[in-house]
C-alpha cells in the first residue's frame, strides 16, 4: 500500500526541513504538495530546486501536487483570490490555465506521477457555459501535463459541477480520455455517499484523498474519527480495477499537534484492513 501525505495539513505555513524531516521520521516516504504560494512557491526555481535537494536528502517522492485554487494575497491560504479553469470569463480562465501550468513545470525537475485538479470553484454549477470553459481549459492541459509525464486527476468536489456523474458526463461529451479521478472520500460522504459516488468514477481513479468527517462539513478528519464507514469503503478500494494509494489530506485546524503519529498508527489499520479484505491466493 502506497502511504502518502498531504501537505495541505500545513498549508498556512511555509514547507520546510522540519516538516519533511518529521514526515519522513512518521515513516512515510511519499508526499502529494499542495500548490499555495504562501506554502510552497511552486513559480520559484529556488524553491523547486531547494525542494529537489530536500526530498532526495530524505528520501521522499513526490506522488502528486494538488493544483491552485486560489491566489494567495496575504500569505495565508484562506485569504486567497479563487481561481478556476471553468471560469466563465475568458481572461479569469486564462489566467488559471497559466497558473496551473506553472505548477505542472515542477515535473521539469521534481517527477510526480499526478496533478489533482479541481473542475470547478466552490458552488460553481454545472452550467453548460463552466463546462466549454472547462474544456477548453483542460484540453490544452492535458496535453501539457502529457508531456512532463504528469496524468491530471480531476476530484470530485461538494459542488455541481465537480460531482461525481457531472464528472463521468463531462469526460464521455468531451472524450478527453486521458484524463483519471481522484476520489476524495470527504465530499463523497457529504453528497450522496461514498458507494453511489465511487461506482460511478471507479474506472477512472487512480489517487484519492482520505480523510473522514460527521456527514455534513468538510472537516478533513482522521479516519474514523468521523462517520465514514471505512470498512465498506475499503471493501471498495480492494475491488477497484488499481492499486490505489492511500493519500491522507488533513486539516491544520482538524488535527492535533500529534498528527504524524497519529497518521501513521491510521495508515498502518488502513494497510491491515486492506490486507484482510484481499482474496488469498487459493480464493483467487
């Protein structure tokens, strides 16, 4: 099972040494970095060389990035101005589409396997206007990202357009066929559920994000700390048609100062639970 970190847990500061080093010393060699300028300046070729030079020295890959949604203004991610790939004015989407080829030309000099993109802003709707927008945005992406080796992985989010079957629809009206899902099992839990949400982009994911909450908010909990029932959920993750990695994506305010070691006693019953639910040979 492939154990990888968000940091979006310290997306309110900036990465440094002491968080690789304590992600590493948790015993996880994998992280997936979450493009905020007041994080990591993923436009820097300082920063993408100093970040080069830390993941080796640690001995951790980069998984994936997660894209920029939003331009920090104020050096905390929250105060940000949103951006969107479906933006319904050209210039706004125009500026996105550069914004997030930026952070794809990291590739150049630190591979990872996935950019997680998000379809839409937060309660953008699936207006046939956001989804042109979004194609047009996403086709030339696509190919960009082809090219550094980066497959984009679109997430579902707690909005219309990034739901689950708006999703399916866009790839199947659009034929961008090159592009996967993330499964975020969070927004699944909080619109419509994880088995209906799943079963739907199932063939298509490749990375997720893991993490819990009590059915209504966004909480970004540890697992089982909220109301997801992990048992089916992994039942799930073990008849997919991949291997899907394990990605952890928490909340600073949503996790305690511990959070390290408590991932790691999460990731090894997640690693456990998968393992029991998997056939043995003679079943197979």
């Amino acid at each position: 099972m492939d154990r990888v970190f968000s940091t979006y847990r310290y997306v309110n500061q900036p990465l440094s040494t002491v968080t690789l080093s304590a992600i590493r010393d948790a015993g996880i060699t994998k992280i997936e970095l979450f493009c905020s300028g007041a994080h990591f300046d993923y436009s820097s070729t300082e920063a993408i060389r100093d970040l080069s030079n830390w993941l080796q020295e640690r001995g951790i890959e980069l998984h994936s990035l997660h894209s920029p949604t939003q331009r920090d203004t104020a050096g905390r991610h929250e105060s940000g101005t949103p951006i969107s790939i479906s933006d319904g004015e050209r210039t706004r989407r125009l500026d996105a589409v550069d914004e997030v080829k930026r952070a794809i030309d990291v590739a150049e000099r630190i591979p990872f396997k996935y950019l997680v993109q998000h379809l839409g802003s937060s309660r953008q709707s699936a207006d046939p206007r956001f989804i042109d927008a979004a194609f047009n945005s996403l086709e030339h992406l696509a190919i960009f990202a082809k090219q550094r080796g980066v497959t984009i992985a679109v997430e579902n989010t707690p909005n219309e357009l990034g739901a689950p079957q708006s999703l399916l629809n866009f790839i199947k009206e659009t034929h961008l066929h090159d592009l996967r899902f993330c499964f975020d099992t969070g927004h699944a839990n909080i619109e419509g559920g994880i088995p209906a949400a799943f079963e739907l982009m199932r063939e298509r994911v490749v990375t997720t994000h893991i993490h819990d909450n009590h059915g209504e908010d966004d909480e970004h909990l540890l697992p089982y700390e909220g109301k997801i029932d992990w048992d089916a959920t992994l039942q799930l993750f073990v008849d997919a048609p991949h291997n899907l990695p394990i990605v952890l994506e928490l909340k600073e305010s949503a996790t305690p100062s511990d959070v390290l070691g408590k991932a790691r006693a999460t990731f090894d019953r997640i690693e456990n639970e998968l393992e029991s639910k998997r056939p043995s040979p003679t079943q197979s």
